[in-house]
C-alpha cells in the first residue's frame, strides 16, 4: 500500500522576501509537489499575506480550481466587516467559493489574535 502525503501549509507566489525553496508560480507549485510525491497540499497564495488577502485569496482560489490536488486556503484579518464593502459577506463567500481553510497572520498583517477580535470570525 502506497503512503499519501498531504502538506498543510503549501504556498506560492510573490513574497516581501524572496525564498528560493518557494514556489513563485502554482505551476512551480506542481512540479515541486510531483517531485516529492505530495498527493495533495492545503495552499495559500503569499501575495495575500504579503500584498492584498482579496487579490491572493483570488490567485489561492484559481490555483484550486485549475488543480483537484490543491485546497484552498483563505487569508483573512478579523476585522474584514469593516475593511471592505461586502466584508459582512466575504466568510460566506469564501466558503461558497470552495475555501477549505482561514488563515490569519497576526504579526505580519498587524492585527489583534485575543478571543474578542476573533469571536465574530470564531463563529463564522
């Protein structure tokens, strides 16, 4: 029986810091993937860390669906009820969408990580 191999915290993409262990492309993302034998991969796109949550959560979501071994997963801040117009929304419209996973970066996106700032997304 052949062991399957699922990487929970695959990326790709554009970063403030170049790492040249990380894919800049999904398609560089594949082959990486196909040479070490990684069945499937829980990806996030770095520009949503480093640049825009909505534009890499975009690339995230084009790259799972382009790819049936990639699961999205969705960078978010907790207050995206207020920093964007349909932010009530987004959390459903990520999921409806196909996010398999949220995650936050408290540090690099300067955001608060205590049980009141992420009640509401907690909930969700």
């Amino acid at each position: 029986m052949q062991r399957k191999y699922f990487d929970v915290n695959a990326a790709f993409g554009r970063s403030n810091f170049k790492e040249p262990e990380i894919p800049y492309t999904k398609e560089q993302l594949a082959d990486e993937m196909a040479y070490y034998r990684i069945h499937g991969a829980l990806v996030t796109s770095l520009t949503a860390k480093d640049y825009s949550p909505v534009l890499g959560n975009r690339q995230t979501l084009e790259a799972a669906a382009e790819n049936p071994r990639l699961f999205a997963a969705a960078v978010i801040i907790p207050d995206f009820r207020f920093e964007m117009r349909d932010g009530e929304n987004y959390l459903a419209q990520l999921a409806d969408a196909g996010v398999k996973a949220f995650r936050m970066f408290p540090s690099a996106l300067q955001h608060g990580f205590d049980p009141f700032t992420l009640e509401e997304t907690a909930e969700f």
